[in-house]
C-alpha cells in the first residue's frame, strides 16, 4: 500500500476532519454530562455508559467518512461523485465551519468553567471545609424495593455502615441524625457538604425482593462532586454483614484509611432477628414515646430468635433509659436497672460495645451517683470509639458533672463536628461555657439552640440566669417571658424581679414556684435562694436535695451562682459526702475563712 496516497485520499475524502470535528464534539458531550448528571444526583454508571457509547460510534463516524459524502443533494457514496466537480471542497468548508463552531464552544466552557465557578463556589464552603482531615456523610439510602416498604432496611444499612466507619482513625464520620436530615429533600450535593462541613459523601439505593437485597453505593468527592467509586452489591439477606463489611472495606481502600485498633467487621446474627432489630432502630429514631416502648417490644423479640448480637442489647439499653428518663413510661428504678441489665449482657458478648459502655456511664450517674464507675464508662467507651457521636454526647455530660469542664469544652468542640445538624447539643455547650465563666460564648450557644428550637425548654431559662449574672435585669427579664415550662418560667421571673429590684413580684413568682416543686425538686429551690442571695436556705435545700437523691443536683451545684456559700463549711462537707473526686473544678473554688 502506498500510505503517500492513502493518506492523501484521506484529506480528499475529509475523514481527519470528520474525525477531529467528532472528537472535539464528544468532549463537549463528555463536559456538559460530567456537570449535569452530578446535579441530579444521577448514577455514575450513565456518564460511563455514554462514554462507551462514544468510544464505539467513533470508528464508525470514521468509516462514515471515508464511504459518504455530504452533499447539496443528500448523502451519496464517495466514489460516485464526480471529483471534477469541487464539491469536495464544498465539504471541506463545512467541516471547517462544524470544527471553527466546536472549538468556539470549547472555549466558551473553558473559560465559564474558569470564571464562573469562582463565584459559585460557596465561600462558605472554603471557610468551614478542612480538606486536610477527610470527612465524610453517609446519607440515608433510598428505598427502591418495588413495594416500597423497606425503609427501616435502607436506613439501617446506612446507620451500619456509618457505625462500621467511624471506627477509621483518621475520618471524620457525621452521625446519624445530622446526616439523615436531609432525608425526603432535594437538596443538592455542594448543600449537603456545606452544611455538614464534610470532604465526600456517600449516598445510595436499598431494592429488596424475597431474600435478594442489591446496595448501589457511590462515594462522591464534594470538591468538585464526582463520582470516586462506585458499585452494586447484591446478596442474600442471611450474606448481608458480609456486603457491609465489603462496603466499608472498599470505603477504607479508596480513601486510604486506617482502622482504630481492629478489622472492620459486624456481627452475626439470625436473619429473622436482624429484621426486628432494625426495625425497632428504625422505630428508636423517631424518639417519641410510643414509638420507643414498640422498639423495646420488637428488641426483646428479636433477642429471643437469637440472644448472641449485642448491638441488639446495646439499643435495648437505650430504648429502655430512652423510656425511663425523657419519657417517664417507666418506673426509674426498674427501668435503669433493666437497662443496665441488658447493657452489661451487650459488654459480655462484645468488649468493644462502646455505645453500651457510654450509656452505662449516664446510669451510673442517674442512679447512684457513681463517678468513678461512669468515668471508667466513658473512658472505656472514648477508647474505644472516639469518632462515635453518642460516645462523644454522653461524654461530655459524664466529664461536665465530674468536674472535668476543660475536658467538658474540648469534647463539644468535636461532639459538634461530627454532629452538625444536632442543635440541642448546643444547649449543653452553652451550659458548660456558663460553668467555665465564658458567658458571651454561653450566649451564643444558647441563641442558636433557641433559634432552631423556639419553642423547647430550658434555652430561655439559661439565658436568663446568664444575663442575671452580667447584671443585665432588663434581659434577663425578657428572656423570662419566653420560657415556655412553667417552674423554670416562675423561677426566672422571681429572679430578674429580684434583680430590678421588684421585689414584691419577685415573692408572687417564688410562691407560685414553691407550689410545683416543693414536694420534690429541691435542688431547683436551693439554686432560686441562691439567686436571692439566702445563704442559710441554699444550704438547707442542697442538703434536702443530697437526702432525697434529687437527680438535679449533681448538675445544678455547678453553677457559678452558688459562689455566695464556697466559703461556708457545710458546703464543702456536701461536696465530700457527693463522692465529688479530688479534681472536681468546684474544690479548687472552696474559699477558706481566715
């Protein structure tokens, strides 16, 4: 073959053009896809089906070429045309117009894709998002099962393998709560990442049918919102905690992670029962009432199929105390003691139950006020699971109560990393900076915990004891008039009255207070005198408090409030006969008489 001529026969027959002009195209196509599919959260199995698609249609655009021409008159084959006749050039010059018009578009997206991204990158984004430290949001799957009744299925994958992926040393997992809340909304994927503050993202599908489950899993870089992996998984229901175990793994591999002090694994457990622990995780979530005691009955069933997971025990535990002390559906002493009971039986099954081993710490306290145990607890649990948001949640309550506020201080911080969208724990931050003296961050806390929750208790009240304690009356007023509970409502009214110096309306308050707590919070009673400046009463009520095992006391004695009687010997004898440790902050405050 002379590759002279053939060569030459190429020009004439414009198949390097036709060739060139097809590429620039497909890039185009290849460009505008990789920017809309990711806005609609498409799969990333269509930007590469098109790519395939491309890469096959180019030899044969190429073949085309060589056999047609395109003329005024239609398509004919290329040796039919009379090459006397200029009409190749004709072809040329279209070509040439189709390349010169390709090119322009080309540098048109070159330089929108340089100049307008600046401005829709969020600034925000820039500011929050430490890209050094990867983190990341796994999103609550979609329920694709073709009756839809799987849901408790798709958002208990998600909350196993968030679980499984929190044991990563060096990744940041946002738990569940802040990452489901986008559950049901459009929101975008630059959103998401604002708002969570996270490096990449996880999202997915659940189809469920008989005992097949398939997951498609994408794992999304935030930057620039592409596609770093993804893949199907389809098992047996019974082969299920070897799909999580091999997501995780292929999660660990492709952000080059590294485990905490052990193979990421999960547990086994009869596939029956595992459908009725998820459920009842499923149901724990929805943290209402009667929802919560349906999640006990579906847990306890679960444990009679099979009574060797102990995650089942774990959220039995926190179904129970859930039960006992935020809804008062059962007796305080039967329901901690059953908690605990199936706590200690999740620790003996797996040593590594960290979130048993946290609420564990919060029963100690609650119940007998055991500081050294619910230290132990929680250190055992932050040991094991540091990353872990409700490891991290009770720990700060256990380190705030005890004493430790710098520890307290230090934990919020990454409490509320890993849980952005948690909001109330805002409250708790800002009554750990009112313990610390820090009352301009204390009021910052507390006005974003109020901005998201108006209506919820206890954030008004704070507010109003802080402004007492700046010497701001007037405020502390106004913020007594939004608290909706009516014994923190009176006893906020009784004291910013007392602080204008209206003093007749202070004692109307006080009494309707007395009225509703009297018979049992004295702790409550002792903290209203203190702010009343009635040293012999404060003592009296603390001591009524210690003698009644009042639950609000080993919270309340950490208010700065209390300073009117550091100096009087009964109070350092309360703080002993407490079994406060050595290093409790309030020991170093003990003011001596000379």
């Amino acid at each position: 073959m002379n590759l002279k001529k053939y060569f030459e026969e190429l020009k004439r027959r414009q198949v390097i053009k036709v060739g060139i002009a097809y590429l620039v195209i497909a890039w185009l196509i290849i460009q505008v896809a990789s920017i809309v599919l990711p806005t609609f959260n498409a799969p990333q199995y269509l930007l590469k089906t098109i790519l395939f698609i491309l890469g096959i249609v180019f030899p044969i655009v190429l073949i085309f070429g060589w056999v047609y021409e395109i003329t005024p008159s239609g398509i004919k084959k290329t040796k039919a045309i009379d090459t006397a006749i200029p009409k190749s050039q004709q072809k040329s010059n279209r070509l040439n117009w189709v390349i010169i018009a390709s090119l322009s578009l080309v540098v048109v997206l070159l330089l929108s894709n340089k100049f307008l991204n600046k401005t829709e990158k969020s600034p925000e984004f820039d500011k929050i998002v430490d890209t050094s430290q990867i983190s990341l949001a796994v999103l609550a799957f979609e329920d694709i099962s073709p009756d839809k009744d799987q849901e408790y299925l798709s958002d208990g994958m998600s909350t196993e393998l968030i679980a499984l992926l929190s044991k990563m040393i060096d990744l940041r997992v946002r738990d569940r709560r802040s990452s489901f809340s986008f559950k049901g909304k459009n929101a975008t994927i630059k959103t998401i990442a604002n708002e969570l503050k996270v490096t990449h993202i996880i999202d997915g599908s659940v189809r469920k049918i008989n005992d097949d489950v398939r997951i498609d899993i994408n794992l999304i870089n935030v930057s620039d919102g592409t596609s770093i992996w993804s893949q199907t998984f389809t098992r047996k229901l019974e082969n299920i905690f070897q799909m999580q175990d091999d997501i995780a793994s292929k999660v660990r591999e492709q952000l080059k992670l590294k485990l905490l002090n052990k193979n990421i694994e999960s547990n086994g457990i009869n596939p029956e029962a595992y459908s009725l622990y998820l459920q009842a995780d499923f149901l724990f979530y929805k943290n209402n009432a009667e929802t919560n005691l349906r999640a006990i009955k579906l847990l306890k069933n679960s444990i009679k199929i099979d009574s060797t997971y102990a995650p089942a025990y774990t959220l039995l535990g926190r179904s129970l105390v859930s039960s006992t002390l935020n809804h008062q559906e059962t007796p305080v002493k039967k329901g901690l003691n059953d908690a605990r009971q199936a706590l200690e039986k999740a620790i003996l099954l797996n040593n590594n139950s960290a979130q048993a081993y946290a609420q564990l710490a919060r029963i100690d306290l609650s119940q007998n006020w055991d500081f050294e145990s619910a230290n132990y607890n929680i250190n055992k649990a932050l040991q094991i699971n540091p990353n872990d948001g409700f490891v991290l949640a009770n720990a700060v309550i256990v380190q705030g109560y005890s004493g430790n506020l710098d520890n307290a201080v230090e934990d919020h911080t990454k409490l509320l990393e890993i849980s952005p969208k948690e909001y109330r724990y805002y409250r708790n931050k800002g009554i750990t900076q009112y313990w610390v003296g820090d009352l301009d961050g204390a009021i910052k806390s507390l006005e974003k915990y109020n901005y998201f929750y108006p209506s919820a208790p206890v954030g008004y009240f704070m507010l109003a004891k802080i402004y007492f304690e700046k010497g701001d009356f007037e405020k502390a007023l106004e913020m007594a008039e939004k608290e909706k509970i009516d014994f923190m409502n009176y006893s906020a009214h009784s004291f910013a009255f007392f602080g204008l110096g209206r003093i007749k309306e202070s004692e109307i308050f006080f009494e309707k207070f007395r009225n509703i707590n009297d018979e049992i919070a004295k702790a409550n009673i002792a903290e209203l005198y203190a702010f009343l400046g009635d040293k012999e009463n404060v003592i009296k009520y603390l001591n009524l408090a210690y003698n009644l095992s009042d639950p609000d006391l080993i919270e309340l004695i950490n208010f700065p409030i209390f300073r009117i009687v550091y100096d009087d010997p009964r109070w350092e004898s309360l703080l002993y006969k407490m079994n406060l440790s050595k290093n409790h902050h309030l020991f170093k405050k003990i003011v001596t008489k000379k």
